[in-house]
C-alpha cells in the first residue's frame, strides 16, 4: 500500500506510473498475483487531508484483503464476493 504525493518537485503521475509497471512487471516473471493499493492524489496538504486519506486507504485495504481473499479461494466453488451472499 502506498500514497504518492506531488510535492512539486518531480511528476508524481510518472511515479505511480513506474509503480505499477514494475509490480506488473514482477507479476509476470514471477508468475504470482500481488495485491497492492496506491492512492495518488492530486491535492495533499498536510493535515488538511491527512485524516481524510488515512480514512479512504482503510476502505482501499479492506477492498485488497477482499480481493486476496478471493484470489485465494477460486479454485472452490463458493468463493464469496460482496455480491453472493452467504449461506
């Protein structure tokens, strides 16, 4: 999990960018699935957003554990998401 911020000095589009190829990149030579969630907004100023991204990676978390989870279970016929209910 991360958070990429602009700070001024370099483009954080272009980081985030290399971020994801490079844990594609991973992905493919490796043959295994990576989990990850990195949030790149385009405002941060300190404490003014500061709670709110803290807030919003909590939900982005539970939505990667949710995707693990599932990732972990397909090969079972029941695999939960948050559409199938549970019986």
């Amino acid at each position: 999990a991360g958070l990429i911020v602009d700070g001024g000095i370099y483009r954080h589009d272009f980081v985030a960018q290399s971020v994801l190829d490079h844990i594609m990149k991973v992905q493919l030579t490796e043959d295994i699935p990576i989990i990850y969630a990195v949030l790149t907004p385009h405002h941060f100023h300190g404490a003014t957003h500061e709670q709110f991204f803290f807030d919003h990676m909590k939900i982005k978390g539970q939505e990667a554990a949710r995707a693990c989870h599932e990732l972990l279970h397909l090969d079972q016929p029941q695999a939960l998401s948050p559409s199938t209910p549970a019986q």
